[in-house]
C-alpha cells in the first residue's frame, strides 16, 4: 500500500493503542462501580494493562504520546483500590 506507515528493517512493530485505552476504561469503571467484585478485578487488570504499556514504551514498541492514558487507567484503578479495599475489609469485619 501506497503512503502506508511502515516500520525501519529491524525496528520493532508497534503496538495499538488498545492496552492503554482498556486501562483507562477499566480504571474508571473500578472507581464508579459498586460491586466489590467488578471493581477489584477491574483495578487489577487496569493496573497489570498500564505497566504492561510502560514496558512496551521503554521498549520502544508502543507510542509514548499515549501514555497518559496509563497513567490516567493506573490512577484510577489505585484509586478504586483505595477506597474499595477498606469498605470491603469493613463489611467483612462488620459480618463476623
């Protein structure tokens, strides 16, 4: 294809922009959902997809302008795990 973007012989392929897309998601979804279950689930893969996307940036291998979007997921999803794991910790405590 005429005027595609191609990678230089021996560079590495780069990747979409999907790993830091769906951890913004699930960022957000984490820190809105009310279901322990969704949200602590939600805020593990965001947080594994975002350090997965900061390894293929040092690498070279995904678009350093979309790191923001990561970070933005990662903050997210820690934020989520700030405020759920306690309520979570409560309620068990409470129940027992």
């Amino acid at each position: 294809m005429a005027g595609s973007p191609t990678a230089a012989p021996g560079a590495p392929a780069r990747t979409s922009g999907r790993k830091q897309s769906a951890s913004l998601v699930l960022g957000i979804v984490s820190l809105v959902t009310g279901f322990a279950v969704i949200t602590l689930l939600g805020a593990v893969i965001a947080i594994t997809l975002a350090s997965l996307t900061f390894q293929e940036i040092s690498q070279g291998r995904a678009d350093p302008g979309r790191r923001s979007l990561a970070v933005a997921g990662m903050v997210c999803a820690i934020v989520a795990l700030a405020i759920w794991i306690p309520v979570i910790v409560g309620v068990a405590i409470s129940e027992s």
